[in-house]
C-alpha cells in the first residue's frame, strides 16, 4: 500500500538529511510488515521520528520558549532561596546575639 504509514516512514527516511543512518530501517520497512520488525527496528523507527519532530520549526520553537520559561522560573526560585538564605542567616545571627549575651550574663 503506497500509502501506508510505514511506507511513508520509509520515503521520509529516504528524503531525510538525517536519514543516513537510518538505512537498514528503510530496508526493513520495504521487505517487512510493521508486526515483523524487531524490537530493534521499531526502536529506531520511535528515534527517528522524534528526531525529525524536533528538527522541525515549530516544535524547535516550542522547545525554545519551554526552556526560556523554565530559565525564568528557575532564576525566580534562586532569588527567592537567597532572599530566604538571608533571613535566616540574619535570624540565626540575632538569636545568636541575643543568646550569647545572655549566657555571657549567667557566667558572670
């Protein structure tokens, strides 16, 4: 069937810059039904779709604007673990003076 998904697969392996080394796959998918690849092969198919997904436009942009949101959130949680550091830096410094004064006190 000239337009079965795994055919299609197949011509997309031929015409794919990526495709080189992905030629036993091509082979496989022209001599065998899907149900007849190995583990292996079906693997490898898996692979190269998601590589050809990501090595779209679009999904390269979406990829782009997920990382830049995670960059944000992660440079928003650092400032807020250093604005909490410091609390309880000054808080651990205060209970120290205090109590450092006080046992001071009851030495004397």
């Amino acid at each position: 069937n000239e337009s079965s998904w795994p055919e299609l697969c197949r011509v997309m392996i031929q015409t794919s810059c990526i495709g080189g080394e992905f030629r036993d796959l091509e082979q496989a998918l022209g001599d065998k039904e899907v149900t007849e690849l190995t583990m292996e092969e079906r693997l490898s198919l898996l692979r190269f779709l998601c590589d050809e997904a990501c090595s779209s436009d679009k999904v390269q942009r979406v990829l782009n604007d997920k990382l830049k949101q995670v960059e944000r959130i992660m440079e928003k949680k650092r400032k807020e673990d250093a604005a909490l550091r410091r609390v309880e830096h000054a808080k651990k410094l205060k209970a120290s003076s205090e109590g450092g004064g006080a046992a001071g006190g009851e030495g004397a």
